[in-house]
C-alpha cells in the first residue's frame, strides 16, 4: 500500500498545479467554452494592457517581492551570523519561532494597528512628546510607494526564513566554523559570514525563493497595508476575477500569466543577484580584513530581530484589546473601558465562518499527515530519500504563484460543476498544507534512530506493530507539531478559500480580509484575534498531549 | 514454541557470507557457531562489522550486497523477514522505548505465545528479577544507571526467546568496572542457554572474555572518497 503514498503525493501537489496553470493560460488566449470563448486571439491580453496603471502595478509587485525577500535575508543572515550559538539567539530564536504560526492577515492587521496615525505606536508618545491631540493626516498604511506593505511582509517572512535557517544549521559544521574563524583573528559576525553562511544559503535557497513567490503575488497582506491608487498586480487580478461581469475573467486569467512573468522575472533578477553576491563576498573575504569592531553591526541585528517580533506580538496584543475595547480615543494609550459587546454582537456572525475555518482545516490536515507519514514511512522502507528533486517537487506549490493556478482551477471547477464544495476546498487546502507538514516532519523523522526498529523488529513485532508501537509515540510530539503547523497554514488561507469557495464559503480568514484595514477596528480585533487563536490552539495541544501522555517518561515527554 | 536446549539445536552457520558496497567487498565469513559458543568479529570501525550484522539480522542497508546463507540450527534464514529470525540484538546503546516503562519493554518482548495479559507481565517480571532489577517493572527508564539501562536490555533480549545472539559492541559505552561485570553477565547468559553468539566490537579485552573464535577484519580500504 505504502507504495502508492509518494505517486499519490506527487498527484496531490502536481494535478491542481497543471490543471490550474492550463485553466489559467487558455482562457487568456480568449478560450473558455463556459463564458462562449471558443476562439483563440489576444483580446484578453489588449484589454489588460489597456487598463490604467497596469505598469505601475505589476513593477511594484516585482519591486515589493523582491525588496521584502532582501529585507527578511538580510536581517536573518545578520541575526544568525552575529548572535549564533549563545543565548542571546535562544532568547530570540524562541520570541519569533511562535509568530510563524501567525496567520498573515492577523498579523498585517495588528501591524497596522502599531503604526497607522491612529495607531498604538503614536498613542503611547502623544500627546507628550509628538504635540498631537488629534491623529497627524499622514498616509502610513496604504502608502502609495507600498513601504508598509513590505515592512507586513517582511515581519512574517523572517519567523519562516528563520525557522528553515535553524532546520538547516545541524546540517553544516557551524559552530566550528564559528570557532576556526574567530581563532584566525576574524571578528565573530563576518568570521560566520565567510565560512558557515554560504553552505546554509545553498540549503535554504528554495525557501527564499519561495518567499519571493510570496511577497510577489501576495493578495490578503496587499488588500490590508498596499497601495490603493493603483493597488497592487495580484489585488486587481482578484477585483477582475470576482467582477459581476463575468468577460472580465478573460482578461484577469491574462492578467494572471502577467503575474506568473513577474514572479518569474523576480526569481530571475534575484539568481542574477546571487551571482554578483558571491564574487562580491569573495572579494572582500580576500583582502583579508577581520572585522573585529562588529559590536555595532551585532547589536543592530539582534535589535532588529526582536523588534519585528515585538512589533507583531503588539500588533496582536492591541488587536485583543480593541476587540474588548469601549470608547478608545486618541491619544488614549488605553481605551476607558473594557466590554464584551463587540463579541456579543459579532458572537452570532462568528460561528458559521468558525466552524467552516476548522472543518476545513482539520480535514486539509488530516489529509496531508496521513499521506505526509506515508511518504515518509516508504522511504524509510526503501532507504531512499526522494533527494533534491522531491524536495524541488514539494516546493513547487510555493514556488508558483497562487493566483498563477488558483484561477484556472477555478475555472475548471465550475465547468465540472465541482466548485464551491467541501471536496474541492479541503483538497485545494492540502495542496498548501502537505508542503509545510512534509517540510516539519522529514527532518525529525529521518533523524529517528533506526535501531529502535531494528531491536522491536527482532523482538518479533510485524511491521506494523513496530511503526504504532514504537515510532509513532516515539515521534509523537514531531507528528502533532507538523499537524499543528499544517492547521495554522489551513486557518490562515485566504486566496484558496475565496476562489474555490467561490464566495460560499466564509473562513474566518475571509471575513476579517474582507473587513479591510478601514474597517471597524473593534469587529477586525474580533476576527483577527480569533484568527490568531486557532493556530495558539494547535500548537498549544502538540505541546499538552504528548506531555500528559508521556508525563511519566523523562526522555520524551518534551516540558 | 521451540525449546532453545532442544537436540535440534545445532547453531548458527556462516556459509559463504561476504558483504560488498558496489564491488569492494567489506566482510566474508565462512564460519560455524556450535550453541553456546561464541564468534568475535574484530575490526576497526569502518570496516563493515556492523553490516554483518544487519545481514544475519534482516536490516541490510540496501546499498550494500550479500551473498552466501545463513542458517540457524538448521533452517535457513537468509531471506526470512528480521521478525521470524529471532535474533537477539544487543546494541552498544540500550535502546530502551523510551514511551514504555522497563516492564512495558519487556512486556513488548515476550512472544505472542505467552498469552494474557498477567502471563506476559508475570514472564517480564520473572526476567526483571532475573538480571536482579526486582521491583523496576513500574520505573522510566530515563531515570535508570546505566548498568541498569544495560541489564535492561540484555533482559528484553532473553525474554524475546532468541535463537541466537548478535552483539554490537555493547559493553563499550559502559564505565570500565560494570563493562567487566556486564560483560561476564551476557556471556554467561548466553552459555547457559546454549545460545550461539556473534559478537563484533574493536575491544580486544571484549574477545578475550568471550573464549571463543575469533576473525579479525582488515581496516576499510583508504580511497579518500569516503562520505
């Protein structure tokens, strides 16, 4: 049976993808037999470049991809290179690991809540020391050169980017390297830069690239801090796809192979990069300065760290306290009273959303454990590791951009009548989710010490006893985690859900994207805070069960 | 079940056995293991000992190749699955479940045979008691010494009812007073049960104890291209 786990897992990843991409292509060639386009010609695409500020657009969502992808390497390279292997980093490493499981609307909102005019960040140092007693008139979210959109994107890019750094440092001799460097006079941030960081890049390279992928083509994060006058590429796209009049499809699926050539050309340009980078730090490294005085350089990238995080953690702090709040004016730091009548009021609203969102959820989860485990388990029977082209494979969702396939699918999914069901939203959910809980669980499950098996197994246990008596508690806390993180993922899907859901399915995720960052801040505390609490939920029970179940077990039972 | 003292009982044979990775090969024994009697492997690390291991056992990594057959007191082995062998491993770490208690690892040992839920707890006490761990059934195993963990082990091994045993340098993580003490322990175990032995360690002290054959294995050819 187990043969079948890993062709299964390449159709699950790879069928959506392909049908998407051609559902997305032919239609921008005027072909889509449901709306009475059964010619090919390049209407679609005359009308989409005549749309005002389509340039604009699309330059900025190449500029926004790869600035936030730049940004978020640049302070987690600077944070690991200065401060790996003492405690400051675990202190760090522990503050911003939990905001991964942030979804990015929660976190796009309580950033907005911090910085808006209006927001926390001005209250606490007004009027005392701005002068203000009413909020400045200045345009800080929805800034037209997208600079807030960036710093959201950047925010939760660096708890990913940081979190594969830390799953790849085992696999390079860093601190060694650390050690060797710095005996060789090099100062401690540089001496990690030279001789540790270049085999960690070679290891986190697909993560970058799907953080460009990302950042690029993003939609929700955009709809709540971007620019509005044009918004951005892949917001547009959205507007058109879900425009009444249902010819406009024709040009946003062209519109949607403009967006896969940004991204394309964003990966592109940043390849490019990386071959000026590396003859550049080859330069430097052989002039053979040392960069002793890095005290400075050290101090600002642990500083920059722990300022995101701390940034995100107020945003959602604040985002709770709206939710409670009674009248909060400016410049207030804190509102005059607390009252549960927001959720009483939205209480009714919440529950249908509520239940969609872990429904989904949990069955997308299930799902991508099951054949996750399967995967992993036929690997280990054969001793083969898929390698890098499996790994290649299994980012391949991430890599495209969503919009890129998501169109076409739908698209597919009403001509076969499938679309807005729980089927093809559960199985749209997995084709994200399987990525990150494979990603989660290979490195601890191919860690296991196979002679625990070897031992259950010459003791007599039948294979299947030797996986659920042994391996599985034994890697228990490792397989919830990874469910854990593939909730969090599920919760936090917005474009996948809007689309294929076809509007018939409210997620909590859609609900408070849809309230936009104008919205009633009481109600979008409300939604984002229950956004945010999911994902705690999760990982807060990986953490509980195995710790109850194992409480008598010193070297497993993990608090 | 089959009684390990039974006159049937004729050993472990080695016939033709040699191991390759690609086309080098690491390992070829040609040996008879009379029940009781005990076969050290010595060699470096590296030189593939451990391999040997995995192929009498069932677990060969499948990079590597095998030839030749094994036999246990007169049936052949050589493509049984590891779970019909009855091979007791022993390995140089303990290797304890570390979600069951010391009884619940013994527990998972005794043969589907023994059966009851009180019969296979009363058989994993008797061999707790046996290795003079009386009283430890309920203990995690993360709390014990080391020489316990150890003894442990060596009791899961023997209430599985092995047909023989293959040890992996189990005494060389022990401090060296209990190494001496668990070591007299397992062989003298292993002898009265008239259990074929093959143990594989770069001890020379290990071979010595055992009193039995001894084949030493040449150091893995240098070729510099190793992982």
């Amino acid at each position: 049976m187990l043969r079948f786990a890993p062709p299964l897992a390449l159709f699950v990843l790879a069928a959506p993808l392909a049908c998407g991409l051609m559902g997305t292509v032919l239609p921008a060639f005027g072909f889509l037999p449901a709306l009475g386009g059964y010619q090919l010609s390049t209407r679609p695409f005359a009308d989409l470049f005549g749309q005002p500020g389509l340039w604009r657009s699309a330059l900025q969502a190449l500029m926004i991809g790869l600035l936030t992808t730049a940004i978020s390497l640049a302070m987690v390279a600077g944070f690991v290179c200065a401060w790996y292997g003492t405690r400051a980093f675990r202190l760090i490493q522990h503050l911003v690991s939990p905001l991964l499981a942030v979804p990015h609307a929660a976190a796009a909102f309580g950033f907005a809540f911090m910085i808006a005019p209006s927001g926390y960040l001005a209250r606490l140092f007004s009027p005392w020391a701005t002068g203000w007693e009413r909020p400045p008139d200045l345009l800080v979210v929805n800034d037209p050169a997208g600079f807030a959109l960036i710093a959201g994107l950047v925010i939760k890019e660096v708890p990913f980017l940081l979190l594969v750094t830390l799953a790849a440092l085992p696999q390079v001799p860093a601190l060694r390297s650390l050690r060797l460097s710095q005996s060789l006079g090099y100062g401690r941030m540089m001496g990690f830069m030279f001789t540790a960081w270049p085999p960690l890049y070679r290891q986190i390279r697909l993560a970058v690239f799907a953080v460009i992928a990302y950042a690029s083509a993003n939609v929700d994060v955009a709809f709540i801090l971007g620019p509005t006058t044009p918004q951005t590429l892949p917001v547009r796209l959205v507007g058109w796809m879900n425009d009444p009049e249902l010819s406009m499809r024709f040009m946003a699926c062209a519109g949607a192979c403009l967006q896969i050539a940004v991204t394309a050309v964003a990966l592109l340009i940043w390849v490019a990069l990386e071959r000026i980078a590396g003859p550049v730090a080859e330069g430097i490294c052989e002039t053979g300065r040392r960069f002793r005085r890095d005290g400075f350089a050290r101090l600002a990238a642990g500083g920059m760290m722990a300022a995101s995080a701390l940034l995100v953690f107020g945003g959602l702090g604040v985002l709770a306290l709206w939710s409670v709040s009674g009248l909060w004016q400016f410049p207030s730091a804190l509102p005059d009273a607390l009252t549960w009548r927001t959720w009483q009021r939205t209480g009714p609203a919440l529950s249908g959303p509520l239940a969609t969102t872990i429904i989904i959820a949990l069955a997308a989860t299930a799902i991508s454990v099951a054949i996750a485990l399967a995967c992993l388990q036929r690997e280990n029977e054969t001793g083969r590791t898929g390698g890098n082209r499996a790994l290649a494979l299994v980012y391949l969702p991430l890599l495209v951009p969503q919009i890129g396939f998501l169109f076409g699918l739908q698209l597919l999914l009403i001509a076969g009548d499938a679309d807005a069901s729980w089927a093809a939203l559960i199985l749209v959910h997995v084709v994200f989710v399987l990525p990150y809980v494979f990603l989660s669980l290979s490195a601890p499950w191919r860690a296991y010490d196979g002679r625990y098996e070897a031992v259950a197994a010459a003791l007599g246990a039948p294979a299947g006893r030797v996986f659920w008596r042994v391996r599985m508690p034994m890697l228990l806390r490792a397989v919830l985690v990874a469910a854990a993180v593939g909730f969090a993922v599920s919760v936090g899907q917005y474009l996948p859900t809007l689309l294929v859901g076809a509007g018939r399915f409210p997620t909590i995720t859609t609900e408070a994207v849809a309230l936009g960052s104008g919205g009633d801040r009481r109600v979008i505390g409300v939604y984002a805070f229950l956004q945010m609490l999911l994902p705690f939920v999760g990982f807060a029970l990986a953490t509980l069960v195995p710790a109850l179940l194992f409480r008598n077990r010193r070297a497993i039972r993990g608090l | 079940m089959t009684d390990p003292s039974a006159t049937h009982a004729t050993g472990l044979r080695l016939e033709n056995v040699a191991i390759a990775l690609g086309s080098r090969t690491l390992v070829s024994v040609d040996h008879d293991i009379a029940p009781g009697d005990v076969l050290t492997v010595m060699g470096p690390s590296g030189s593939g000992k451990s391999t040997l291991l995995a192929f009498i056992g069932g677990f060969l990594d499948p990079v590597f190749s095998a030839r030749g057959r094994v036999h246990c007191n007169g049936t052949d082995i050589t493509g049984a699955p590891p779970q019909t062998r009855r091979a007791g491993l022993l390995f140089q770490d303990p290797l304890l479940f570390p979600h069951m208690s010391v009884g619940g690892n013994l527990v998972f040992a005794v043969p589907p045979s023994v059966a009851g839920r009180t019969a296979r707890r009363q058989r994993a006490g008797d061999a707790l008691g046996d290795v003079g761990l009386d009283g430890f059934f309920d203990r995690d195993p993360d709390t014990l010494s080391g020489g316990q963990k150890a003894r442990v082990a060596l009791a899961r091994v023997l209430v599985s009812d092995p047909a023989f045993m293959l040890l992996d340098e189990p005494f060389s993580k022990l401090d060296a007073g209990l190494r001496d003490q668990i070591r007299r322990l397992v062989f003298e175990r292993a002898k009265a049960r008239r259990l074929p032995v093959l143990l594989v360690t770069h001890d020379a002290a290990d071979a010595e104890a055992a009193h039995g054959a001894l084949i030493e294995l040449a150091p893995a050819a240098s070729d510099g291209a190793g992982p």
